[in-house]
C-alpha cells in the first residue's frame, strides 16, 4: 500500500514539471515574439530616418528643425546662467563727465558732456547708488600735452560692489592753450512778443562797451560776435539790471569760451508814446440815385495811437474807406480801422458808423487858387496858361451842408514829389481842408490836369 502511494506521489510530480516547462516555453517564445516586433519597429524607423536625412527633399527641413532646437537650447541655457550670476542690471543716462585739467591756461574741446553708464549687481545696491546720485565719469587729462588725446572716462564714486560700464567708453580730446582777445559788445532784445505793444523801448546804456573773450585761436577766430542779451517780458518801465553776455559764430550757434566780464549791466528807457487822431469817413465811389451824405455820427470819434514818435508825426488822421455804391439808404456798419505801417497798437480796432442819405445837389465855386504840395527839391514853376494858376470846383452834396460850405474850406493843388524839370502836365486833386465836412462831399475840377513848366 505504501509503495503504490509512492508512484502516485512521483507521477504527479512529473505533471508539474511537464506543465512548468510547457509554460517556459511559451513565455520564451512570447518574448521573442516581441523582441522581433520592436527590432522590426527600430528598423522601420531608421530607414524613414534615413529617407528623410539623405533625401534632398526633406534634408532642409530637417537641419532647419535641428538648428532651432540647438539656438533655444543655448539661449535658455545663456539666460539661465546670466540671471543666475548677474542679479540684476540697470542702464543710467545723462552721467555728467567731468574733466581733471587746468582749464584756466587750456580749452579742452572732444569731450563728451554725459555718458550712458550700465550698472549690474544687487538689486538694493542698485537702488541706492541711484538714490545717493552721487556718481559721475572722470576724464583725466592730468600730465598731457597739447594736442590730441584718445582717453578713457572712468566711472567714479559707484558701489564697489556693482560692476560698471560706460558708453562711450573712450574720447577723442583736443588740449589747446588759451589766449585773449578784445571784442566789442552788441545787444539784442529779447521776448519782444512777451512785452505790451503799447511800449516802446528806448536804446540801452551798456555799462561797458568791450569785453574779453579768452579760448584758444581756432574757438576766437570762430567768433564773429558777441551780444548781451536783454530780456524784456513783461516790462512796462525802464529799468536796469544784469544780463548774460553771450558769443556767436557766423551761423549763429553759441560758441563755448570764458567771457570776462560774463554779465553786464544796462539801463533801458520804457516809454508809451502814443496820439489821438480823428477817425473819418471815406466814401469810395458815387451814391446812386443822386443821393448825398447829410450826417454821420460814429460810436467814436478818434483812436489812439501808439508808435515811436517818428512815425506819430507822420499821421494826422485815419480815414475808414465805405463802398459808397452800396448806400442806397439810411444806414449803420461796422467799420474795421486799418493800423499805419509802424504802429504796435490803437486803443480800438473798430467803430460803428450810422449814415444818413437825402437828396445831393450840386454847386459851382469859381477861381480857387492852386497850390503845390511836397516839392522836395525846391523847384519854380508855373503854369504854362496863366488861367490854369485858378481852377473853378464843382461840389456836390446835402443842400444844408453846401449852404455852410466856404471856399476857404476847399483846396485845390498839384504834387511835386515826382517833378521833373521841364514842361510836365500835373494831375489836380481837391480835397476839403475843414475837419468838419471830410466825408461829406464830391469834389470835381474844371479840369483834371494842368500843364506847368518847372525851372531849378
């Protein structure tokens, strides 16, 4: 009995080892399985690799693809690293240079005035060197000669804990040495357009009349003058006080030099000259319908005026022209008064005028002397037909004001400005000479011209 549970024990055995190696097997075979499926993948993928790398058509794309992936490899690599070591990097403009030199005997000319200085480090030591201000470029010129120099400008009184650099880092000088020269002094007014119209200014009083100008040969043969200037904003007064002197070269542009003295004192009359003159009417044309002016009557009756008192003398009135042909009745208009050559300002710009029309007549007045105006050159002349020393003027307008009109108030004459000697035919004008009718009538000569003859 117990041998035959030994044989049954030892077949069972048998079994499993049968069912294990059939099971290795199939696994073995499994993984082989796929080990050719991966080897057959890997295969595939190098003949496309292939096709693609040694084929004209993608070769491009490709190296285009690789050298993208290589540039944002390094840049981010690049980035990494400066934001790692760097901290933190700022750019300051405008850094005054400052220049270590006897300017007193040489003129230094080449240097930049500021610089643009980078500034990497901390972020705190940034901030403070900012806040403190106190840094600057040098130029040191210390134990050069005349001439011309290339130089470096060295930052100074930065933290020693940032690093800096500079842009331009280096400078191109001249050192020349100075002499002087004597120029004289002019002025110029300015702000003019900041001062009131109604003043004028007088010629200033300089208290000195030339200066000293000290710079090199080639800066004073560059200076072609030198002026001080005046600023007149706002003054409505005469004055006196300092002003800046200032040199110039031809093209206008300000010349960099040691001026002695560099400020000079003036004194300027303010002055608002100024005259009151009658406004009157000047019909243009003829009224229609045999009408004439019987009354005008303005809102104002004169305007002042100011100007320098050269060109006051000149005027006697302002005459407001009115298109006479438009008046075909009773009217009022506003009148702009029209500024003289010269004047700066009038008290007011425009005045309303009322007409008043009835029907003209017209009236004769016999024998009115000639007379001559602006014979500049002291000629003699007379009239080659005697007759023609009187003409007779024909006046039309309102029946009441020819009944005040007298022949005192009418003038009749011939201008000489333009005379040439010899026998000349003369244009005769007319005009009224009574303030009180200007405006009012229409003056006629017998005749237009005269012939006269003028001798030296």
């Amino acid at each position: 009995m117990t041998r035959k549970n030994e044989r049954t024990t030892n077949n069972e055995k048998v079994e499993i080892a049968k069912q294990i190696a059939s099971q290795s097997q199939k696994v073995v075979k499994t993984y082989a399985s796929i080990e050719m499926s991966i080897m057959r993948i890997i295969r595939w993928l190098s003949s496309l690799v292939d096709r693609l790398l040694f084929n004209q058509r993608y070769a491009k794309i490709v190296a285009l693809g690789l050298a993208v992936i290589i540039y944002a490899s390094i840049n981010l690599n690049t980035n990494i690293f400066e934001a790692t070591i760097s901290g933190s990097g700022k750019a300051i403009n405008n850094v005054p240079v400052s220049v270590i030199a006897n300017t007193e005997v040489y003129e230094i000319s080449g240097l930049p005035e500021t610089v643009t200085a980078l500034i990497v480090g901390d972020v705190a030591d940034i901030a403070l060197t900012e806040t403190q201000g106190q840094f600057r470029v040098v130029a040191d010129l210390t134990g050069l000669a005349e001439g011309t120099h290339q130089i470096s400008l060295i930052p100074s009184n930065f933290s020693p804990r940032l690093a800096v650099s500079v842009t331009p880092s280096t400078a191109i000088v001249t050192i020349e040495r100075k002499t002087t020269q004597r120029f004289l002094l002019d002025y110029d007014f300015v702000n003019m357009n900041k001062m009131d119209l109604r003043y004028v200014l007088g010629v200033p009083e300089l208290e000195v009349t030339e200066i000293l100008v000290r710079a090199s040969e080639r800066t004073l043969d560059s200076i072609a003058f030198v002026k001080a200037f005046i600023d007149v904003s706002g003054v409505d007064a005469s004055f006196t006080k300092e002003v800046p002197i200032v040199a110039y070269n031809q093209l206008g542009e300000r010349v960099d030099a040691q001026i002695i003295p560099s400020v000079v004192r003036v004194s300027v009359n303010v002055s608002s000259p100024n005259k009151s003159v009658p406004l009157v009417v000047d019909p243009v044309g003829l009224i229609p319908n045999g009408l004439a002016i019987s009354s005008i009557v303005m809102d104002h009756q004169a305007v002042t005026l100011y100007a320098p008192e050269s060109v006051l003398s000149r005027i006697s009135r302002l005459t407001l022209p009115i298109d006479a042909t438009t008046l075909t009745q009773d009217t009022t208009l506003v009148s702009s008064i029209a500024i003289p050559s010269g004047v700066r300002q009038s008290s007011i710009s425009k005045v309303n005028v009322e007409i008043k029309l009835v029907p003209g007549i017209s009236q004769e007045f016999l024998q009115i002397p000639v007379s001559f105006r602006n014979n500049r050159q002291g000629f003699k002349f007379s009239p080659t037909n005697t007759a023609d020393a009187y003409m007779n003027i024909t006046v039309f307008g309102a029946p009441d004001l020819i009944a005040q009109l007298r022949e005192d108030d009418i003038a009749v004459y011939i201008d000489l400005f333009d005379a040439q000697l010899g026998i000349s035919s003369m244009d005769v004008f007319v005009e009224v000479n009574n303030a009180r009718f200007l405006g009012y009538f229409v003056l006629s000569p017998a005749k237009p011209t005269i012939e006269i003859n003028i001798v030296e």
